[in-house]
C-alpha cells in the first residue's frame, strides 16, 4: 500500500527497551518512536469530508471511527479519539506501541496514527463488513452467517489469538476480546481489533495482577474480575464465551432476559451438555446445512475454555489443535466459571455463583453487554 508524501512522515523506529515491558507506562514521547507513520491531520480530516456522520462507522468506549478515502482511492478506519475519554490517552499510546509490532492476517492493520493540538488519530486499514456484533445478535442479519463462515470465523479468531500469545515477537493479552471487536473483511474473514486494553509479557512471565480491572463483564474471567489476575488463560475465557455465542447468536448476558433460572450462555450451555442436548444451542438461523460433529466439538471446546480454574482450561495452541485434528480426543470439562445457580432479580452481578474465587462477595460496578470497563477494584 503506498502514500505519496504529502500523507505522512515517517517514523523513528521503537526503542528496544519496549519490546517486553508493559505498555501501560508508556509516556507519550514514545508514540513518535513507534515504527508507524506519522499522517498529517488535514490529511485525515480531508479523506473524512471534516469527519462527516456519513462517514461514520461506529462508536467505542475510545471514540468514534469513520471510513476515509484518500486521493489515490485507498480506503481506511479512521479511529478518532474522544477528548471526554478518561483512559482514552493511555489507550492511544498502547494501540500505537503494540499494533506496530503485529502482522497477521486475522488482526486488524494499524497503518499509521496523528497527533495534533487535542486530536488523537488512528489509521487502520478498512475492514468493509464491520463488527462480527452487527451480524451475529442481528436477528434478521444473522441469517448471512451458515455454519461454514461461523466455523471459519471460530478458525480465524483461535489463529489470532494463538498469534498474539504465541507466535508474534510479544507475547500479548488481548484482555477485551468480544464480538464486537472482532471485524469481518470482504469474504467475512475474523480480524482481531481493539488492541488499547491489550498488556504485553516478558518472555519467562505467565500471569500478572492489576487494580484496574478493564473489559467487558460476560467475557471477563472469574480469577480476573475478582481478583484482577489475568494470563493468557484469560483471554481463552472470553474465546471460549464468544465461540458459544457464535453458535447460539446470542449475547452470552442475554439470557438472564429470557429465562430467570439460567443466567447466562455459560450455564445454557453446561446444562445442555449434562443433559446430553448440545445440538439445542445451535442458532436456528443458520437452517440445516452444518456438520453435526463440527458443532458439537465446538461447543465442547467452547466449554472447555470458561472452565472455572484458569489451569483447566487449554492453551491456545491445544484450542487450534483440537479444531484441525479432529482425531484428538477432548477431555471432560468441568463446571464453567460464572456458572449462575440461583438468581436473586435481573442484576447478573447479584447472582450466587456456584464454584470458586467468583463465588466470594465482590464489590463494584460495572457495564454489561458491549461496553467496556475500566477503573473496577476488586476486593
């Protein structure tokens, strides 16, 4: 992809001490040292039309993002940071740190970033189906979304993930991994976004602690949202909720709307399977063209994923394996984490939780479904 000069100026590389040290005390001198480029914000602001609502695309916790054309036709994301965003500076300088370094095909492109006066900007390639949200809990638009693309979207999810924890020269937590931060490019191929949350390990480091427990309560993992522990097996949590609701089409939070006595997708799921009716959780908008051991083993490894005990649940790597090898046989899973027992009304943080830390008194407050978290204090 190329610019003429007058778009950016190019960038020093990254400072190498960054390459393993967490990203949450970047200072922002060291956004110019990224290794990204450098766009010139009249730039932006022309290929926007001065951020046009036309051009808009959506809304997040960090910002608006609006489509953008440039003059040689090239189409970008244009993610606009809020001036009210109370985080939204660490955020920004985090995305451009740590996207730089990331080069895979089911993650989202960083192409460059601005900073003028107050305006914070990030440039990234465009993906043109949108969020796998839009379709998935769309109850007309989920029909687009057979079996075969939901497969290839668990496929294309599990590849990015094993990336950022395994393969890429980081080792990353996602730490906010939801559908509606997973984009569908033009053949709705999954690419993992978001990456403003994201913490990065040291080589020899497999977990650390936080007081400010950031994400999205219904995809945050017990051990996490208790007691601020995250690690690789936090993210495979949030996997193994979004690949249930790949399958079901519905928000795992939804179903304390629809049935007072589960609570959640978690539970829906655990009790089917001890009723030996896994196939009930199939999305009936996908008709009847899917293969029944594909969907079972999904599901199986779904629930294997937000088991309650992080140890429990696989790696990344065993997830990818146990999707492409079907001769491997999976283990039993044991009770899911937030698995809702009793429920006391209609607030899921009140719920009794059957097993573990989770299941000890937590004081805090938090948003539920889509938006995003910051600022909890476990106890």
């Amino acid at each position: 992809m190329f610019f003429s000069d007058g778009y950016f100026s190019s960038a020093k590389r990254l400072k190498k001490t960054y390459d393993t040290a967490p990203l949450d005390n970047a200072v922002g001198d060291d956004i110019s040292t990224s290794g990204s480029l450098q766009f010139d914000f009249k730039c932006i602001e022309a290929a926007t039309s001065k951020f046009r609502n036309t051009n808009k695309l959506g809304h997040g916790g960090f910002g608006e993002v609006y489509k953008g054309t440039f003059p040689n036709g090239t189409e970008v994301a244009v993610k606009r940071l809020s001036n009210s965003s109370g985080q939204g500076e660490q955020e920004f300088q985090n995305e451009v740190l740590l996207v730089a370094k990331l080069q895979h095909r089911n993650l989202v492109k960083l192409l460059g970033f601005s900073v003028e006066r107050e305006e914070k900007i990030l440039v990234y390639e465009f993906v043109p189906n949108k969020s796998l949200d839009y379709f998935l809990f769309d109850h007309r638009k989920r029909s687009q979304l057979d079996w075969r693309k939901r497969y290839n979207i668990i496929g294309g999810i599990t590849r990015g993930i094993l990336y950022l924890h395994q393969d890429s020269r980081l080792t990353i937590i996602h730490r906010d991994l939801k559908a509606s931060n997973i984009l569908l490019d033009a053949d709705m191929n999954p690419k993992i976004s978001d990456f403003g949350m994201a913490r990065n390990f040291r080589v020899d480091q497999t977990e650390a602690n936080t007081g400010r427990v950031v994400g999205t309560f219904g995809y945050m993992s017990p051990e996490y949202v208790a007691n601020g522990q995250f690690s690789m097996k936090s993210d495979v949590y949030s996997f193994g909720v979004l690949t249930l609701e790949i399958i079901v089409g519905k928000k795992n939070s939804s179903f304390h709307q629809i049935d007072n006595s589960v609570g959640n997708l978690v539970t829906y799921a655990w009790r089917l399977w001890n009723n030996e009716s896994l196939l009930e959780l199939m999305d009936p908008a996908m008709g009847e063209n899917y293969d029944k051991d594909e969907v079972t083993r999904c599901i199986h490894i779904g629930l294997l994923c937000v088991q309650e005990n992080p140890a429990d649940r696989p790696t990344m790597s065993t997830v990818f394996q146990m999707l492409t090898n079907t001769s491997i046989t999976l283990p039993v899973p044991q009770p899911p984490g937030f698995f809702f027992r009793v429920r006391s009304d209609l607030n899921p943080l009140a719920d009794s939780l059957e097993s573990g830390p989770s299941k000890s008194t937590m004081s805090f407050t938090c948003s539920i479904d889509d938006a995003s978290i910051t600022n909890v204090n476990p106890r």
